[in-house]
C-alpha cells in the first residue's frame, strides 16, 4: 500500500494544537500532562480533561505502542493505491490515536492486534508533518 | 421526571420510503408531519411546540406555518429524536407547552436540498482523524469492533447473525427495502466494505421521514389510537472522536442514557416485551444488549445467534427489519421510535403479541451520543 501524501487531508493547527504539529516538525509526538493529577493525555486541550485543572505541561511520547483495532477500508480513496487500514494505536502513556499502518500488509493475516508498533512521522506540507505507525523494529 | 405523564398520540413515517428524488429534505418533514397530524386528528395551529434535528427547528416551524412557543433544535446525530421526546416530556410537564412536534426527514439517497456533514480541517478531527482516509460511518463507526469480539469472544459468524435476522423481520414488512431472507454464509461472502464489514453488516441508504405528537396524559384518551406512554427516557454524550472512546467495547453513552431511563421507568429488563436498538452498522445490537444490561458481557452474540431476538424468541428486537433491511436515511432514530409506537399500539407489520413495554435505544454520531426511550400501553402507565 502506497500513500499519496499530496492527497491527504492537511491538518489546520489552533493554538491550543500548535504545540503538537511543532513537536512532529521537530522529530517528537508530543503529549500533555496533568502536574496535579498526573494523567497523560490526548488530543491537545490546555486543562486536564480527568481533573480539569488549568497546571499541565508537555510531555515527549516515546513513539511505541501497539495495535488497539482497525478496519480495512476497501473502498477507493484518492490517498490510497488500494485497500488501507485505518488503526487505532495505543501508546505506551495510555492515550489513544487514529493512524495508518506503514511497511506492512493491509490483510487481516498480517494485522494481528496488540502487535508492536513504532511512530514514524512524514512531512504533508512545509508546516505540517504527520505520525503514522509501522511494526516495531521497521526500519522506514 | 414523573413516569407515563405524557403520551405519544399521532405517529408517522413518509408516505413513501425508500428513493424518493421527487422530495426535498424539508418536504419529507413536512410529508410525515402532516400524516402524523392526520393520525393524532389535530390541525397544524394544534402545535405549539416544535424539536427536530437535521433541519432548523426554525426551518421547520416556518415551513409547515407554526409559530411555537418551544422550541428545541438539539442535533446529536440519529437519537437525537429520543432527545427531543424526553426534552418535550420536560417541557409538557413543566407547561412551557401542550403539543410538540418531533420531525424527521433525510433525503440521503437522492441528497435533494441535503446540506453537508464534512469536519473543518481545523476541528480535533480534522487534524488527527481525517487525515488517516476516514470515508464516513463504514470506517470510522466500525473501527471499534475487533477489539470487541477479541475481548468478549463474539464471532464474526455472532455478529454475522445481527444482519440474518433482522432480514427474518424485514420479511415480514412490506415496507422494508430488502426482504430476501440472508444465511451467516451469505452474510460473510458478502462484498467486503471495511474489513470485518460486508455490505450486509451496514446500513441501507434511503430517503424518508417521520414525525411523532406528544401531550399530556390526561387527555392522551381523546385521539383516535391507543396512547402510547412515555415511562422513562435517558440520554448521554461521550466523544465524536471515536480514537477517543474510554473503552472501545462498550459505550459510556449508553450505559448512562439505558441506566436511566430503566430507572425512570422503574422496570426492569423481564418486563421488557419488544426492543429496539439503533443498527447502524451489525455490531451496534451487540454493543447495546450489552450495555444496557439484557446480556452480560461477552453474551449478546451468541444470545442473536440462538434466535432469541427472531420471531417468537424470547425479546423481539428490530422488528422492522432495522437499519439494515428496513431503511437508514442516515438518522435513523426516528424510525426506531416509529416501530416502537407501532408495537405498543398494536399496529406494527410484524406484530409482536401482546407487547406492553417497548425500549427504543439510539446512537447519535459514531458512538458519540445517546437517547433512549422506554414506552408503555395503558396497562403500564
């Protein structure tokens, strides 16, 4: 499966996301931490949605996580050169993330839950670089 | 919130279901309103209170001539109509009004005066959902389930079987788009959509409409047809990301919204005589057995398998074929209800004896919203 990155929906940034797309342009998936609570979270909000307190900060994810669910969209789509799967990906910090599946087989056969996965990030724009997730131990 | 206060008197879907390219959006409102008033026997200045999703409320009132004095334009996605009936209930009791409106109409297949549904680039979606090759329901309201038949050991065959009988009940109505009856082979051959969904595991696309009337108990007797009594409502939100589900094997959503309403209601699931549970898409019935308690974890598959929600089984449930042999016009709650009413009223194409107690659950968004709905006869209220 082949990616056509001048195909993909660009993200637009707000200010309360700006830290992330920041962090991918830098090499680094970027998360948020409650300093009271301590709950690591996602997507990007200035508070912390467990406690809602104003005290958070930002914290480096380690890029690893593995393979919560999927499905394996048979339908055309002008990104994609054929069957893809859309993931979710748990990280190692208990958040949770939508991605693609690079450097593997989009088939139910090679796609077996809870494997390993590591991030990997690829540029969309001049502003705007995107993670994506491939088997960990890839080498992209 | 005072059980069987309020009743449903008129009840109606479009004259025609289906493909109805004829029609806009609006008129397939104003289609099922006007038969929901010729079967409560009310004119339109009857109305003084108007809820609808989809459209404007205000769209709405102008369109069919009311000027109400309520209004209430909550749009949650397809329960949003199990809102509106316990937003009116509210509103009735508390005397803001006397008669609501609730409509619905979505010309989803011919998309005639249908307005668009996409996400701004710069939503939470936008930027870490869409980007990833979403197209829509069948690869965004799918994307949980492997993690559930992996956790709770459903089989695709389990989840296979929510789509064959429901086709058993489409076979009985002659309003149903697909009536052919379907075997868990067929099912699983199926084209493929999105992996593990084949194309009968998803919903219809069709246009069509129906609207319903509430008031007051105390004169729920003086219209033409059986009331049906509001006993309990429920209703709750979680995400509209669904990356962001708690729990992607069960919904918050419903938990709450179920949890209530049977609380209201003050019944519990024996008494239950016929269900309906919002089917998108085949997991849907799997997810809301389980959450709103008529099965315990790991138990709703094999529960549709055995044939307890078929014909004779022991809990009817999607009586009119549902969202995927009935008609889905992308908000399909209002259908849900409908069939409801019908089985409480003793009218329904596919009766079910002597059905008493009706629970009518619905999903808004992809997992993201939830209303339900308990109805009961007279011998109930």
């Amino acid at each position: 499966m082949r990616i056509d990155f001048t195909q993909v929906p660009v993200p637009v940034p707000t200010p309360e996301t700006e830290h992330f797309w920041a962090g991918t342009r830098v090499g680094e998936l970027r998360l948020q931490q409650c300093i009271d609570c301590q709950t690591t979270y996602f997507p990007p909000r200035p508070f912390c949605p467990t406690c809602a307190s104003r005290a958070i900060e930002i914290v480096c994810a380690s890029g690893r996580g593995s393979l919560a669910s999927y499905v394996i969209n048979q339908r055309p789509h002008p990104a994609f050169d054929g069957p893809y799967a859309i993931a979710l990906v748990e990280l190692e910090e208990g958040v949770r993330m939508m991605s693609n599946l690079l450097n593997i087989e989009q088939t139910p056969d090679a796609l077996i839950l809870d494997m390993p996965l590591q991030v990997t990030l690829q540029p969309l724009s001049d502003d705007i670089v995107l993670p994506y997730f491939e088997p960990r131990g890839s080498r992209s | 919130m005072s059980r069987g206060e309020v009743a449903i008197v008129g009840a109606a879907e479009t004259t025609e279901l289906g493909r109805i390219p004829h029609m806009s959006q609006i008129q397939l409102h104003a289609d099922a309103a006007l038969n929901a008033l010729a079967d409560a026997g009310l004119g339109i200045s009857d109305i003084d209170g108007v809820a609808t999703a989809g459209e404007s409320p205000t769209g709405v009132a102008h369109y069919l001539g009311i000027t109400p004095n309520w209004v209430d334009g909550t749009a949650v996605g397809g329960c949003s109509f199990m809102l509106h009936v316990r937003h009116a209930v509210a509103a009735i009791e508390s005397g803001l009004c006397r008669c609501v409106l609730i409509t619905h109409g979505e010309s989803g297949r011919s998309n005639v005066g249908r307005g668009g549904r996409v996400s701004a680039a710069s939503s939470l979606q936008g930027q870490f959902e869409s980007p990833y090759g979403g197209m829509g329901p069948t690869t965004i309201f799918t994307l949980p389930v492997l993690r559930f038949l992996k956790e709770t050991g459903t089989t695709l065959a389990e989840m296979a079987s929510v789509a064959v009988s429901q086709r058993q009940w489409a076979g009985k109505n002659p309003r149903a788009t697909l009536k052919t009856p379907i075997t868990v082979d067929e099912v699983l051959n199926d084209r493929m959509i999105a992996y593990p969904f084949t194309r009968s595991q998803c919903c219809l696309v069709t246009d069509g409409g129906g609207a319903l009337i509430l008031v007051a108990a105390d004169r729920a007797e003086d219209f033409p047809h059986k009331p049906v009594y509001i006993l309990g409502t429920g209703e709750s939100t979680e995400t509209p990301m669904i990356s962001q589900m708690a729990d992607l094997t069960t919904s918050k959503a419903f938990k709450v919204s179920g949890a209530r309403a049977f609380s209201e209601a003050g019944i519990d699931h024996g008494a239950v005589d016929h269900l309906m549970i919002y089917d998108a898409f085949a997991h849907l019935p799997l997810y809301g057995l389980e959450d709103l308690g008529f099965c315990g974890r790991g138990e709703a598959g094999a529960f549709i398998a055995e044939g307890n929600t078929l014909p004779g089984g022991r809990l009817p449930m999607n009586t009119n074929g549902g969202g995927l042999s009935y008609m889905h016009s992308g908000m399909y709650g209002m259908y849900a209800l409908q069939e409801s009413v019908r089985q409480v009223r003793g009218t329904a194409a596919a009766q079910v004896d002597a059905v008493d107690v009706s629970v009518c659950h619905g999903v808004g968004g992809m997992f993201a919203a939830s209303g339900t709905v308990i109805m009961g006869s007279s011998a109930t209220r």
